[in-house]
C-alpha cells in the first residue's frame, strides 16, 4: 500500500490479537473459539478449512469474543441468501458492512449499501445509469482499447507485476472515466481505495494510521466535492452527463448530502469500482495456473471466456463478507439470534458451499450455471456495478487469448491482509507470446 509521505503518522491501528488459529488444526480447534475474522486466516489463505468445518459442524455460528466484539457468521450459501433476502431482520441501516464499527471521531457512512428502503433505492437509481446496459455498450469499445494499449505495453518473457501494470491500471482507467476524474491523475483513486479500507484491509501489515486515513479520505473529499459545485446545473438547466459526479451532483436525493455521506458514496463506488474487479482480474490469472487443465481448456475453446469470468468471480470472491444488524429476535438453522446482533454473511464460505454448488472446491471455467454465486451479494443489495465488472474481465481475456499463448505465475502471491478484501497485492509473472 502506498501512503502519502507529507501525512505525520501518530496512532496507528493494531493488528488484532492472535486466535490461536493460524497454524492450527481447523478440525480439532475448540468450535467455540473459531474466529473467521483473524485476518492471518486470510494473508494466509488459510480460510477454506476453517469454513468447511463451520458448514458441517456450526453453521449459525457465535464468536463471543473477538478484536471486533460478539458476532454471528453466517456460513451456508442457503442461509446466507436467506439473510440477504430478509432485510426487515436483517437491516443494512447499521453504519457498517464490515465487522468493525465505525471510528467514534470519523464516522465514514458506507454509503448507499449500508441503507435499507426508499432512501437505498432512490440513491441506488441514482448511480445506474451509469452502469445501464445503454451506457456500457459506449464503455465496450474504450475498454478494449485501454486493455489492448496495456497489454501491448507489458514486456514478453520478462518477470513484471501483474496486479500493478495490469489488475490496478485498467480498473482505474475504467474508474477515471465513469467519475470523469482526471485521467492522468487516476493513481489517487487507488490511493483512496486503499486508504478507505486500510482499518480492514492493511490492520498492522504497513501501520497506516487514524491520521493517514482521515487525512487522505478529507483530500478525496474536497477534490470530489470542488468537481461537484462545476458540474451541479444551473437553476433552469438540465444535465445529460452520465458520470457519477454529475448524476450525484444534479439528484434530488443526493444533490445535498451530509459531507459525510457524500465520502461515503463515493468510497462504495470507488472500492467496489476498484477492488473487487481488480481482484477478480489477479486472481483469475493465479487460478489458471493453478489449474493447468483449466488454462488448457481455454485454449483450446476461447468461446468459454464469458463463463469462465464468472467462474473467475466465484472462485475468488473479492469481498469476502457483508455485515448486517439483526433487527429483532430471529431464528436460523435452530440458532436464535437476538435483536441489536452483528450478522457476518461470509460470502467467501457460501461460494465454496457443496451443498448448493457442485464441486464447489474446484475451479471449472466450463461449470454448468457459473452465474449462480454470492459475489455480488443477493436480493435488493445485488452489487449495481456486476455488468461493468463482469465485462471488464471479459473484454481484458478476450484481448489477452489473442497475444499470450500463457500469462505464466513465476512467484509466490502476496496477499491483502484483511478478512473484507480478498485482495492479491503483488502476482509476478512472465508472459509468453503466441
């Protein structure tokens, strides 16, 4: 992770104390004391063993004590739609989707996805325009370009890190062009990104501190909030721009947000613009190697590339949870779970659940409805962005099919340190023309 240099660092957050987990047998482990949220578990990418003991053994599972206080995980594909679907009970109106609670003196809203109701349907309607099938038939064309004029820029045979000269460059190129952020200065999105998810994703492993955070998320908010007031139309006059400045800027719902929220939306629009495609994009790369019949496949059919995106998405589920807040007394799979408690959806257990999903623990990029996973979330908070996503991957192997016989994996990943992200910091590699 970058951190700005002029940013004085004072308290810095600290790793969560050790479970006891990492290293340990996950099938004699005491049950009680199984913490999916130890973010060793997860730079580790030690998770998988933990949650197969959790499916067959406690679903409905209570952690009383934790770094982030008593919480429920939700580990099943079955049970965990069943909570996206009943947001009555289990409300997203919580101030968080992470497990963490908000910092008491900068309380950042997550956004539109942490709202329930009229409030989260009218702030969503607002953001999909530029994201409706009209606008990305226009992306379509720019996106490819951008992918050829990467690709054709990497050196062949030469080890090089894909996650930056590749995964980053074209999400925050796409990025750039849906805020119609200065596209020479599309490295601060990443910046931010990084920076709003450092409390998760980066706890102890670069000692990003309350400051740098609060400082450089403030930056991001003045910077958007200046290109706001030039865009917000005149009293009389219409905006026809689909940017997400300008769609936000000139809606009756969100014209006049609290600062606040306003920093809020935009982090939601910038990670999940940021992090979750790039991810996918690492971590596909990093699954074909490791699954050399898949890489095999592919070649010989280039037609499964659309399928294989989505097996790609599955596969890695770039974030691995959603938080929500139980309502009031409710009973699932024989557990009650009580009024005010923190419910943790583990998306990245319900996709490897095979009970819903056969064969779920292999990688198959010809699996039969690939489409059916929780990477995007399930119900009203369906992620609004899935299409762009799913066609960033698609056009970006497509390109990739026609130059590289092998995009190659010649080094160890260094993954995020976080159970949010599941995220790939650095992948080297070497590419092999055809």
């Amino acid at each position: 992770m970058t951190v700005a240099p002029e940013t004085p660092a004072t308290t810095p957050f600290t790793a969560p104390d050790q479970t006891g987990q990492l290293g340990a047998d996950p099938w004699s482990f005491p049950l009680e004391r199984i913490d999916p949220s130890d973010p060793g578990l997860w730079a580790s990418d030690t998770h998988f063993e933990w949650f197969e003991r959790l499916r067959k053994e406690d679903p409905v599972h209570y952690t009383a004590e934790s770094f982030f206080g008593p919480y429920w995980s939700i580990t099943t594909f079955d049970d965990i739609v069943t909570v996206e679907k009943n947001h009555e009970v289990f409300s997203s109106g919580n101030g968080s989707i992470v497990i963490g609670d908000p910092e008491p003196d900068f309380a950042l809203s997550p956004g539109f996805i942490a709202m329930d109701g009229p409030r989260h349907i009218s702030h969503r309607n607002t953001v999909r325009p530029a994201v409706a099938p009209r606008n990305l038939k226009y992306l379509e064309p720019l996106i490819r370009q951008r992918a050829g004029d990467i690709l054709d820029s990497l050196p062949v045979g030469e080890e090089f890190d894909w996650v930056d000269k590749v995964s980053i460059e074209l999400t925050t190129a796409m990025l750039a062009t849906l805020f119609d952020f200065p596209y020479e200065e599309r490295r601060r999105l990443t910046f931010w990104s990084e920076m709003a998810t450092s409390d998760e994703a980066q706890v102890g492993a670069n000692m990003v501190t309350h400051d740098e955070r609060k400082a450089a998320l403030l930056e991001c908010l003045g910077v958007f909030q200046g290109l706001a007031k030039e865009r917000k139309a005149k009293p009389g006059e219409k905006s026809d721009s689909l940017d997400l400045v300008s769609l936000m800027a000139n809606s009756e719902s969100m014209g006049d947000l609290d600062p606040m929220d306003y920093l809020g939306t935009l982090v939601l629009l910038i990670v999940g613009g940021n992090d979750t495609t790039r991810n996918s994009i690492s971590g596909g790369v990093l699954a074909l190697n490791e699954h050399p019949a898949e890489y095999d496949k592919l070649r010989a059919n280039p037609e499964l590339i659309p399928n294989m995106v989505s097996e790609m998405i599955r596969w890695q589920t770039p974030l691995s949870h959603m938080r929500r807040n139980a309502t009031r007394d409710f009973e699932l799979n024989r557990k009650t779970i009580r009024k005010g408690d923190k419910v943790v959806m583990w998306y990245a257990s319900g996709n490897r659940d095979e009970t819903a999903i056969e064969r779920a623990n292999e990688f198959l990029i010809d699996r039969p409805n690939a489409k059916s996973h929780l990477s995007f979330g399930w119900g009203v908070h369906y992620c609004v962005g899935s299409r762009l996503a799913e066609m960033q991957l698609q056009v970006l192997w497509e390109e990739i099919m026609r130059r590289f016989s092998n995009v190659e994996v010649v080094g160890a990943p260094t993954r995020v340190h976080s159970n949010f992200v599941r995220g790939i910091a650095r992948l080297p590699v070497k590419l092999h023309a055809l």
